[in-house]
C-alpha cells in the first residue's frame, strides 16, 4: 500500500486520516503494515489522500489517474455529510442561513455578529461589555 508516502507528501498523520474516514487508527496503521490487503474504506481513504484506490493498491503507478478534477475537502465534506442527514426543511432552514451569513446579514431568529467588543477596566475588575452580555472577572 502507498498509504504511507501519501500521507508524507500530505502532510497528514494516520490518525488525521482515520478521523476524516471515520475509522480506527488500526485500520490505517494495518492498511500501511501490510496486515490486510485491502478495505472497504478504501476509497474514502484515497479520496482523503487525493488519490484513487487504484494507485494505493498498486494497480496504477498514477496517483492522479482517474482523481476529479474538482476535490472537496475534508470540511466540505463533512459539512456536505451531516446536510444530507438533514430533513427537507431542516436543510431549508441551513440553506437560507449559510446565504444570509455570505451576504452579511443574519437570518431572522439568528444574532447577528456582535460588534467588537468594549472593555472598561477598574481598578483590580475586568468588564467585558457587547451587545447582549456583561462579563465580569476578578485581576
């Protein structure tokens, strides 16, 4: 398996890797060691290490043969994971959140994002003021 130089090229450590497929370190760690020849997760795995299952197999000395031209990452496709779980007018409610948030401006029923800030000090107490909270501690 090529797991390994993938994940030296990458920057990423095998328990990195098995966290973004959602498997155990063992896995991975077997995968790399030669313990199992292959794995179900194998395509998850390529596709984290921007690769196909083909060249970590062996079977294509390519790293890039047959990868997308277009990857996610690994944040855009968990965020992309959990939408899918989501109902209809869950996902609804998301879709019209995420747009506001690029457009600058919170959906309704959502605080918008607090101006900086203020802090107002005395003698030995620290207050820390924004638009919906005090907070107090003591120096």
């Amino acid at each position: 398996m090529r797991i390994e130089s993938r994940l030296k090229e990458l920057g990423i450590s095998q328990a990195e890797l098995a966290r973004r497929v959602s498997v155990d370190q063992s896995t991975i760690n077997g995968l790399i060691r030669g313990h199992s020849r292959s794995s179900k997760h194998l395509h998850r795995i390529a596709r984290e290490l921007l690769t196909t299952a083909a060249y970590l197999s062996g079977e294509t000395d390519d790293p890039k043969a047959e990868v997308p031209v277009q990857q996610l990452d690994h944040v855009e496709r968990e965020l992309l994971d959990l939408f899918r779980q989501l109902a209809n007018d869950e996902r609804t409610a998301i879709s019209l959140i995420v747009r506001r948030l690029v457009e600058g401006a919170a959906p309704q029923g959502v605080p918008a994002y607090p101006q900086q800030p203020t802090i107002r000090s005395r003698r030995r107490d620290s207050t820390l003021h924004d638009e919906q909270h005090t907070y107090r501690a003591r120096a």
